[in-house]
C-alpha cells in the first residue's frame, strides 16, 4: 500500500513530496470549535468517542482531546485545529502502523488546506492496550515534511491503510 503512496506523493526523479497533489487531495480545513460542547457534540456527545477502521479500534477520551489541543506536550496551541481530529479519524489519508520500544502505535495523516496554505495533520494513538484497542494520544500539526515523507515511504507491511490504494494489488 505505501507503494502506491509512495507513487502519488514522491516525485520519483528528486524524492521530493509532490505538495501539489497533497494540495489536491487536501480537504478544507474545519473551522475550530471554540466551545468544549461544541467539541464534544460533533461526537455526538459522547464522553468517549470509539470507531473501528481496518480492523483497528480507536478510543478517544473526549475531554482529554479537547484539553490536549491547549495543554500538551510542547505547550503549543492547537485550538485552531482542534476540528480536524474527527476528519483525521474518520477519514485519513494513511495510516501507519509503527513499532516503537516493544509498543505499537497507529499513526493518521492527513491534509487540509485554507486560502494560503497546506495543514499537515498527524494523529498518533498511544499504544495497544491489553483490551485490542487503541487510545488517542496527541495530534498536531507537522511544520517539517520529514515526518509527512517518513509516514509514505513506510514499508508496506507497516502501511494499514492509504486512501487512494490502486485497485487489485491484493491488499
């Protein structure tokens, strides 16, 4: 699958990212919610929001995602973006699937775009839990397109998942 990922968005002759097709393929980006309930709400007002994709089942604590987008890791705020997680969940553009210290984490990308520029999104799900399920760490936006190459280029085996899979290649 990230074959056909790496054929969309790597420009095979420079190895660069071809920006105008993740341009193409990038959704408008939501206005932000500026109310927990208005959050909460667009989950259907569930405390915690569960959804299944490929077989994979993802559990977001809605409170805590809201808070993340202002109180995080790096102190960065993230409010402006706090619409994009649900879009980013539901319908990503790839999903991969990472091995990092014995723990494996799924991570979701994918891009928006306003009037001037192209918001690369990053979702990353904390590890698997002992119940199958995996639970909403953080998500960001990616300044740097050595992450968004990272995430493309990775092995097919890793690759769970890529919006634009061409027909018939088995996977």
């Amino acid at each position: 699958m990230s074959i056909d990922a790496q054929k969309r968005y790597i420009n095979q002759r420079t190895g660069k990212i071809k920006e105008n097709i993740l341009m193409q393929d990038a959704d408008i980006l939501p206005k932000r919610h500026r109310s927990f309930k208005s959050f909460k709400n667009s989950f259907g007002g569930v405390n915690y929001f569960e959804y299944k994709i490929k077989n994979y089942s993802i559990v977001i604590d809605i409170k805590y995602a809201f808070n993340h987008f202002v109180k995080n890791t790096y102190n960065e705020y993230r409010s402006n973006i706090n619409a994009t997680l649900l879009p980013t969940l539901t319908d990503p553009i790839l999903i991969v699937k990472e091995i990092k210290n014995n723990q494996e984490y799924l991570q979701f990308y994918k891009a928006f775009k306003n009037d001037n520029n192209l918001y690369h999104i990053i979702m990353f799900k904390a590890k698997k839990q002992e119940n199958g399920k995996y639970y909403f760490k953080t998500i960001f936006k990616a300044d740097s397109l050595t992450k968004i190459e990272r995430l493309i280029k990775a092995l097919d085996i890793n690759t769970v998942y890529f919006k634009f899979q061409a027909e018939g290649n088995g996977s």
